[in-house]
C-alpha cells in the first residue's frame, strides 16, 4: 500500500443517502453470508511493519498494525473474497462474519481510494468516510445484490451487466454511483479490491472464537507454529491446502491458487447461491 500525501481519519459512521437506497433491495432473509476473510503473509517483510500469519497462530488472534491510511494500528478484513494485494505464499484466514466483527464498512479499497490510484475516474477530493455503508450482514447482502446479483458474481467481481445507474440529486450520492458505474469494466485494470467490501477492525480477532476455516500453501502445513494451533483448537476447523511447488510459485499462482481453493470451499458449503 502506497502512503497518502496525508493522514485520514476514521470516524463514526453517518448515514447517507446511498445507504438509504441499499434499503429498497429486497433479498432473501435466507441468503448466505459470505464470511470474512484476511490474507497473511507467512514471511515478514522488512519494508511493512506488520505481523505475519505464524504470529496469528501463536498468539491465538488477528491483531491491528499500524495503517500508513488512518494512522492507527487496524486490521483490514473483506467481505467474502481473499482481495488483499498479492502475497507470496499466503496464508487466508476465513472468519464467521459475527455481528461483532462487522466494524467499518467501506464499498471499496480504502488504500486505494485514499492514495488516488483511481486517478482521473474519481479525484480522491470526498472524505472517504462517505463511502461506507451500515456495518450489518443484511446491508451487506443487499449491496451484494444490487450490484452483482449473487454471490458467486460478487465473489469473481463481476458487477451486473445491465446495472443502471440513476440520476442523484447530491454529489455525495454521484460519487458513489459513477464511481460503481466505472469500475465494473474490467479493461480499466483496477485490482479486485475496486470491487470487493472492506471491513476495517481495531480490535483483535480471536480465532478460537471466530477462525471457521484457513487456507495455507502446502509447503507451510506443515509450520509449527499452525501444528500447535491446530492441535490445541483446531478440531472443527475446516483446513485447506494450495499447491506452491515446494515454495517455489511465484505470488501470482499462489494467489490465484488460493482464489481456486477458496472458491471450491464456497460452492462446497453452500455460499454461491442466492439460498441454500
């Protein structure tokens, strides 16, 4: 993540005139809800100070480092969809989307937005805080449907096609609905967070209370780190492996593995349809 120019904040949550519209989707009360999902490194970088996934596993939770954005230390989750930017050899933590844990909500990469790289599609001049929605499962679906249609579309970020964007009445509401308008070609080469939802914490996360599943690459399995976890808590925990050649896969078919594996584990439990 690039560092912005300057240091946002934060803040409370105010409703908008956008959020007010979520509220005339309608959507089946038996949709599931995708879980949330936080992509670790497993070897730490000296240009990030930043905890790496055998650290989770040790310490027993997910816990906040310092975000060059907002100035504070924060964990970054997203709706469904392992979006973080590309990590060699990632670990994908898949969490139950508690009501607990749904804290900021924001209909895109915040990063993204806050160091311009949507460049002249929208000018990063709205606070960034305009661009949240209420932190609950139910808008969380509706968004889902209103934009993408299911699921499993959300999931490849692929928006609905005949999606019609209406005429607002404030700029408020114009900058959400062009900025949707714009990102849903792909020829624009935005990376998937542009069309993922960010839910930001600053509290930790345990994993013995919320960890439903974890994806490792094979050559990781193996660490002892995960081994003590698994043998301590790890008695429904859903584990999932992705072939890394030995360690020797570039980040990109690593990423992509586990994308394909994440997906697999999606379609298995039911998640990919508008009803179970």
């Amino acid at each position: 993540m690039c560092a912005p120019e300057r240091t946002y904040v934060l803040k409370n949550y105010r409703q908008t005139g956008f959020d007010r519209g979520l509220r005339n989707v309608s959507f089946s009360a038996l949709m599931p809800m995708l879980p949330l999902i936080h992509k670790a490194d497993t070897v730490a970088r000296p240009d990030r100070n930043t905890l790496v996934a055998e650290d989770y596993f040790a310490g027993g939770a997910i816990r906040p480092v310092p975000c060059d954005v907002f100035g504070e230390d924060l964990i970054y989750t997203y709706v469904g969809r392992p979006a973080y930017r590309e990590l060699l050899r990632p670990v994908c933590f898949i969490l139950r989307p508690a009501p607990e844990l749904l804290q900021n909500l924001f209909i895109f990469d915040t990063g993204a937005y806050c160091t311009n790289r949507y460049g002249k599609i929208v000018d990063n001049v709205v606070d960034v805080n305009h661009f949240r929605i209420p932190a609950e499962a139910d808008t969380i679906r509706r968004f889902i449907i209103r934009y993408f249609g299911d699921n499993e579309s959300y999931y490849w970020g692929l928006p609905r096609d005949q999606h019609e964007i209406e005429m607002m009445d404030s700029l408020e509401e114009f900058d959400y609905s062009m900025l949707m308008k714009v990102l849903r070609f792909s020829r624009l080469g935005f990376d998937t967070r542009c069309r993922t939802l960010e839910n930001i914490l600053r509290t930790p996360i345990s994993l013995e209370k919320y960890l439903q599943g974890v994806i490792l690459p094979e050559s990781r399995s193996a660490g002892a780190a995960f081994m003590a976890y698994r043998d301590r808590c790890g008695a429904d925990l859903d584990i999932l492996l992705y072939d890394d050649e030995r360690g020797q896969a570039g980040a990109g078919i690593c990423n992509s593995r586990l994308d394909a594996a994440l997906f697999e584990y999606y379609a298995d439990k039911g998640y990919m349809t508008n009803e179970p």
